[in-house]
C-alpha cells in the first residue's frame, strides 16, 4: 500500500500544479517527492525513442532549475551532489 501511494503522488508537484490531485509542498509525502527526483532524473539520462538522453551535468541542472516548482527544493539539494558518484570512468 505505501509503495503505491508512493508512485500515485510522484506527480504531484512541489508548487501544487501536479496530478493527481494537487498536492503542494509538504502535503506530498517525502517518499514520493524524492522518487520524483529520482524517477525524472533517470529519464532524463536514459535514451528514449524520441530523443537522446542528457548528460548527468544537462539533467542535474534541469532538477536545480525546476526546485521549488516541480520539484522539493530539499530533495533536489541532496541530490544533485550524488549524482557525480554516477559518472563512469577514470
């Protein structure tokens, strides 16, 4: 039950503009305001059939960019730093 409520709320947005019914803020529970960073991060950065995916630099940026309106500013702020660990390579 909690994960699915988890899912239905990750499109809500932070500014109360989201669906499905409109929650703002702290009315979003937490879990589901940190998967919808996660979740539009891993889109994202993943290729899909209608466009090429951005790099980890391009999708951090955009979460930093829509804080407080898409996003939990919060939940963006503890992010973004993790996402360097993402990076491949030497």
């Amino acid at each position: 039950r909690n994960a699915a409520e988890i899912v239905r709320a990750h499109h809500e947005m932070f500014d109360g503009s989201g669906y499905p019914a409109g929650l703002k803020g702290d009315a979003i529970a937490l879990p589901a305001r940190v998967f919808a960073v996660v979740d539009a991060f891993d889109a994202m950065t993943t290729d899909r059939p209608y466009r090429a995916a951005m790099s980890i630099d391009q999708a951090a940026a955009e979460l930093q960019r829509m804080a407080g309106t898409q996003f939990d500013p919060d939940a963006v702020a503890a992010f973004v730093p993790l996402c360097e660990q993402l990076r491949v390579g030497p």
